[in-house]
C-alpha cells in the first residue's frame, strides 16, 4: 500500500509534502516522489525510502505553492524508478499519485496503445494518467470531468490526487476502497492517505467517501461530487488525535513505544464500558445490536494477520463464557469459498487499519447475504468501520510499527468485553462471577504494566537464542492463540522461522524438528490444560529441546523443568492472552534489534494491506 500527500497554500509546499512522507512511510517504502508546480511541473522521484528523495533532490528546484507527493509499495511493477509515482502523463499535463489496484488496467492499457499512447512504466496508475488525458482531450472537458468520467471505467481500487501543469490553482482528488482525508487550514488545503501528516496543519478533516471526487481549489471551498455526477456536501469533522502520540517519544522505535503504551491503550480500550463498581459493561456502537447477538445461531468472526489471532482469543471467550457458538475465518479464504452464511449470523469483522481488502471483501459478501456486520476498527473513519453495521472502535491510539503490539491487545480486550456483555445479557455466568471478572478486568493494565517490568530476563534469553534458525511456540485453550501470535511476530521482525501450534499437536508433526538446538516457548500458565502442558513441557526435554516457558508467577513445577522462565502476575485464565502475549512481544523485538533489523518497516511487509 502507498501513502500519498498533496499540498495547496499560500506555504511552499515541498516541506510539508516530505514531513507528511515520512509520517506515511510506514504504509509503503519501496520508492517515494513529489511533483511540484511553480512555472513549470516538475516530478521528482527515486527507489528506496523517503530519505533517498530527500538526498535525490538536493540540487534541483523544489519550489512551488502545490504539489503532490508519493511512498510505494510495489503491486505492479517491480520498486524501481519508472514504476514509482507520481506517474506524468504522455504531454507531461497532467501528473498523478494513486494507491490502490485498477484490476481493468491490461484492456485499457491495449486501447489506449492503439490510441497512440506509449507507456514508461509497468504500472496501472500510468494507464489511469493517460486514460484521464485522453478523455480530456478527445471530450474537450474539464480535468475534473476527465477525471470523474475515466474513473466510471475503472474497475478497482484507488485514492488518487491529480495535477495539472497548466492550473496552479487546482488538485484533484478521489477514492475508491483506498483511504484519503481532506485537511482544511486557515487558507491551504491538505490531501493524505490518513490524518498523520494533516494533524500539525489543521484538525478539520473531510473524509471523503467511496466513489467520491473533490475539486480543491485556492481560496474558494471544496466541492464534491460523485463519480455518478451528484453534488455531496462536505462533511468537516474535527480531529481528536495528538501528535506527540504520532512521535517516538524517546523509544528507539514505534514497535517498543507501542508495547509499552500497552497499559494506557487497555485502559483507553476499557474506557466508559466496564463498569464494575456498576456491575455492567456497555459498549455504546453496538447497542442497537445486542440482541442480533444474543439470539444470533452463531458469530463468524472474520479478519487477517494478528486480527485473526485476536479472533481466536474471541472464539474462546465467546464459547466459554457467553456459549454462543464461534468460527473464526481468515477473510482472505472466507471470502472465495461460498461460505454458507444465514441472515441470523452475526459478523464480526476486525482490523487494525480497517482498511485490509480481503476483510472488507469478505465483510460484503456476508452483508450481500443478509448477515450483521459488526467492525472492531483502530482507525476511525476507516473503509471497515464504515462499511460495518456499528461497531466499536479500539481507541489504542495510531500504531506506526508494521508488526502490530497494541492494536492486538486492544482487539482482544474489546472482544472481552463484547463477551462478557453477551453473558450479562444471556445470564450465562452467575452475578457474582461476573461481577468478579469485571474487577479482575480493571486491574489488568496495572498487570500489563507489570508484565512490561521483566526486561532482564528478556534480553537475556534473546541474547542466548538470536541466532537460531527456528523457534517452535506451543499453547493451549487460549493460550493457543496467544502461540500463534508470539510466532507470527518473531518471524515478521526478526526473519526467524517460527511457529505457533497447539501444544498437543506437538506430537503430530513438530516433534520431530526438536533437538538440543531448537528453542519452544510454552505458555503455560496455570490455569486450564496446566497438567498436560506439563506434560508437553516433559516430552520436549525428553528429547533435550530448550524450553523458554512463560508462567503464572509463583510457579515451582515448571520452573524445575524449563531452561528458562518468565513469570507473569496471575489473573482469570480468559485475560492471560492480555499478559502472557507481552514478554512475547519483547523477546521478538529484542531479537530483531540484536540482529540489526529494521524493527518498525520490516522487509517485504507493509502496514495496511489494501490489495488481496
Ligand atoms: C498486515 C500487517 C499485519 C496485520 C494484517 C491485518 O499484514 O502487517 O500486522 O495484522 O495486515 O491488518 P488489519 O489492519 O486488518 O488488522
């Protein structure tokens, strides 16, 4: 996915446009360019990150009051200089950024050759550049109108802003299943594929919507239109973040700034819903929708990546302590496989950026079937949280590591509480118990916190094992989940390969990998299947694997089998995946940092994942 800025003001805009850059990176970061209009427009772009475009146009002229600016991550077309944005089109009138996919580019691409158009690129965005100034100039029509009309023969996705070398009054911008905010200053317009580079400019934002084109224009108010041609009125809503929630603020990286903002984002995740005093947990998104979910046959809960593991942690909580039945499905399988979906099942779709393409895909399929579609979404104003029946919002703050930490842990408290809500309404646990779980509830940040405390032996075990080739994560009931994401997280940062397993599977496959070389971490914390985990702890070092195990503190069974613990403070078996996954979190971060790889832009991976 790409991030993409523009700029329109009274200001020089190329300052603006690189800082707003550098806050995208984290969406793409395998070529970035600018395009700038003074008398002329000039684009500017290069391979690699945002720095190497900064260095690119040391000795070159960068002024202008307007321009457009681009980071890429590669869907066509290989990360090389012809393929980044912004792409010019064949007269070099018209310039363009785009992130998304035109799945129709090959047979427009095809006209447009027979038109006379030559192509530099392998990309579908130079298709889009070409086919908006052949419409310009064959209809005689306004860049505006070319660019609406083009857009009505595009099948995909795309957030674009457009250029035009003869109008240093005018950018054009639009979106389809990509995501773009309108910023509105004092007398300056910004455009970015989210408000991290609008929020030091301005807190009014417009949200533009799916099949929407804005026209923004110097010193006169935006206008919108839909592609189908209808008049829209700007809806300008004011912005609640904080930038110093934007910065590291002092950690090396994102990723480690992020783990430990892990106890104030459960709190804020917890805000104003778990009342325990009260005895009641209210979840105000999805009020209306409560007794879909209670007399619901059963919840599909459909996400991918860490998303889906925060599912399973759903799966557990739902079956266990509201009975209502669960799957959870990766959305990229979900969608292509004719799921049998009933009017009275209850969707729940979760995903950090709300913006991944397979959940959103697999979210209109179950909508088109008549299913509730409920959103647990980080970012507000995101495709998934609009295209969702209700749904609530993780409030974890923005989460600028790849690897995600703090969206994961608020998901699945957010799916506690949707569980234990579920209970209270179903009277699945008895008063007392619940009311007990609510008080257990509120002090897991000051645990979390807790958790956070075990630095030392952290770095030490990750000292003792960065340079295996392969760790084996084992778990079960919910612990099982919490496995898979200790695994996923090790093998996205530090390039180790990993895997999570259920622990008594161990015996179908896995075991037959380990030997006095091959690092497992348990989780085996003592409540549930503890015995049994025990007893898979007894058969890896039977066969003299090492053992990390993350225990419940005060353990002394454990303790006497494994090579290395890391104690975790007791809790309610269904919120140990809110502790036992931080020293997982930790020891992969300090694993990748040991190793010297670049912790918050992994290679090959990117933020939000908006192609399938
Ligand atoms: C990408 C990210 C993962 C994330 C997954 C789902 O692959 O690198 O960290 O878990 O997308 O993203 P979502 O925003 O839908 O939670």
């Amino acid at each position: 996915m790409c991030g993409i800025v523009a700029y329109l003001g009274p200001k020089q805009a190329y300052p603006i446009l690189i800082n707003g850059l550098r806050r995208l990176e984290y969406r793409g970061y395998d070529s970035a360019g600018v395009a700038l209009l003074n008398s002329k427009l000039n684009v500017y772009k290069t391979k690699g990150k945002v720095a190497d475009l900064e260095e690119f146009v040391r000795d070159v002229d960068i002024s202008g009051t307007i321009g457009i600016a681009h980071t890429r991550w590669a869907t066509h077309g290989e990360p090389n200089y012809a393929n980044a944005h912004p792409h010019f089109s064949q007269s070099k009138n018209i310039a363009l950024i785009h992130n998304g996919i035109i799945e129709n580019y090959a047979p427009l691409r095809k006209e447009l050759e027979t038109r006379g158009y030559k192509f530099e690129s392998n990309t579908d965005t130079e298709v889009l550049t070409n086919l908006i100034e052949d419409i310009k100039i064959n209809e005689n029509v306004s860049l505006f109108e070319a660019v609406r009309i083009a857009l009505n023969q595009v099948i995909g996705a795309y957030a674009i802003v457009v250029i035009d070398a003869n109008d240093p009054n005018s950018l054009i911008a639009a979106r389809k299943g990509s995501p773009l905010v309108i910023g509105i200053g004092k007398d300056d317009y910004f455009v970015a594929s989210d408000a991290t580079p609008i929020i030091e400019h301005t807190k009014n934002v417009v949200y533009l919507d799916e099949e929407e084109i804005a026209l923004i224009k110097r010193d006169s108010d935006l206008k919108i239109k839909t592609i189908r041609n209808k008049e829209k009125t700007p809806y300008i809503q004011a912005l609640e973040m904080n930038l110093s929630a934007l910065e590291k603020g002092g950690f090396e990286h994102f990723m480690l700034k992020e783990i430990y903002e892990q106890p104030s984002s459960i709190r804020d995740s917890m805000r104003g819903r778990l009342h325990a005093e009260a005895g009641s947990v209210s979840l105000g998104g999805i009020i209306d929708y409560e007794q879909k979910m209670v007399n619901a046959s059963r919840i599909i809960i459909v996400a991918c990546g860490t998303s889906w593991h925060a599912g399973l942690v759903g799966e557990y909580l739902f079956e266990d302590i509201a009975r209502i039945p669960v799957e959870v499905e990766y959305a990229s399988e979900f969608r292509y496989r004719n799921p049998v979906i009933y009017e009275s099942d209850v969707v729940i779709a979760i995903s950090q950026s709300g913006e991944t393409a397979d959940t959103l895909a697999a979210i209109e399929l179950a909508k088109s079937k008549g299913a509730t579609i409920l959103g647990i979404c980080n970012v507000v104003g995101s495709s998934i949280a609009r295209a969702t029946h209700a749904g609530s919002y993780t409030h974890a703050g923005p989460e600028i590591g790849v690897a995600s930490t703090k969206a994961f842990t608020a998901q699945v408290t957010l799916l506690t509480l949707m569980a234990l809500r579920m209970a209270q309404l179903k009277g699945t646990l008895t008063k007392s118990r619940f009311i007990q779980l609510l008080h257990e509830m509120e002090r897991i940040p000051e645990k979390v916190q807790k958790t956070l405390e075990v630095s030392k032996k952290v770095i030490e075990i990750a000292e003792q094992f960065k340079d295996v080739r392969n760790f084996l994560y084992l778990g079960r009931g919910y612990n099982f989940p919490v496995a898979l994401e200790g695994a996923l997280k090790l093998k996205e940062i530090s390039y180790i390969h990993a895997e999570g397993y259920p622990a008594a599977e161990m015996k179908h496959g896995p075991i037959a990998l380990i030997d006095e070389e091959m690092p497992v971490v348990f989780i085996a914390t003592n409540k549930g299947t503890y015995d049994k985990v025990v007893s898979n702890i007894q058969e890896v070092k039977a066969r003299k694997g090492k053992v990390i195990a993350i225990v419940t503190e005060g353990d002394v069974t454990v303790r006497g089998m494994a090579d290395y613990v890391i104690e975790i403070p007791e809790t309610e078996e269904m919120f140990v995946p809110l502790l036992a996954t931080i020293p997982l979190q930790k020891l992969s971060y300090h694993i990748a940092v040991m190793r010297g790889c670049n912790v918050d832009q992994p290679r090959n991976l990117a933020k939000s994942v908006t192609v399938e």
